[in-house]
C-alpha cells in the first residue's frame, strides 16, 4: 500500500472517529449525520469495499415528533389522532453506531494488520 493510501485511509478514520466522538445523546439522528459518514467512507471506497457499512436508504425515515404518538388535545377531544410526521429522515442512533462502529473497527483491524507486516 502508498503513501497516499495510508494517508487517506489515516483521514478517512479519523473522520469517522469525530463523528463517532460527536454523536448527540438524541435517539435518532437527522440524515446529515449519515451524509457526513458516507463522505469519509467514499474517501477509501477505492481502497476498500466499504459498502456493507454503508446505511441502507430504507434504514432513513420520517418520524413523529410527538413521542407519544397520541396528541393530547385530540385524544381528549376524542378525536383520531394521525401522525405529522417530519419533513426531514432520521435514523436510529444505535443502528447508525452498529454500521459507523463496524467501520471502524475494520478500519483499526486493517490498520494493524498493516504495521504488523511492515
């Protein structure tokens, strides 16, 4: 493997390290978490096949803000209740962190696999 390689597999982890560092405590993330994590990946898609860490689109999806699911005016009215859900997608926090941790992981393992050889 170059130099350059080892340089942009080097940025692409420590990319996906600040992400993982910076996650919110939210139980869903918005899509631009995602964006962000595909961009380091596609630095080192021509090095390694990173597509099963990807996150599938069907994985994103819009969500009702209201936790409870019931609005309370409308349940107390007696009134059906119908989600309104958000104009934006989410993603689960902790099925985001099984794919970014999972990158990572392969990421570290390729890495000392390679100091181990030279």
């Amino acid at each position: 493997m170059n130099a350059d390689a080892i340089n942009t597999i080097t940025k692409a982890y420590h990319l996906l390290k600040g992400i993982r560092v910076n996650l919110p405590g939210d139980i869903y993330l918005n899509e631009g978490w995602v964006h962000e994590y595909h961009s380091a990946l596609d630095l080192i898609q021509e090095i390694f096949d990173m597509e099963v860490f990807r996150v599938p689109d069907q994985h994103l999806t819009h969500i009702d803000p209201n936790p409870y699911g019931v609005d309370i005016i409308a349940s107390y009215r007696g009134e059906d209740y119908s989600p309104n859900l958000s104009s934006e997608r989410y993603i689960g926090t902790k099925t985001f962190c099984m794919k970014l941790d999972a990158a990572l992981s392969y990421l570290d393992e390729a890495r000392q696999s390679r100091e181990g050889v030279s």
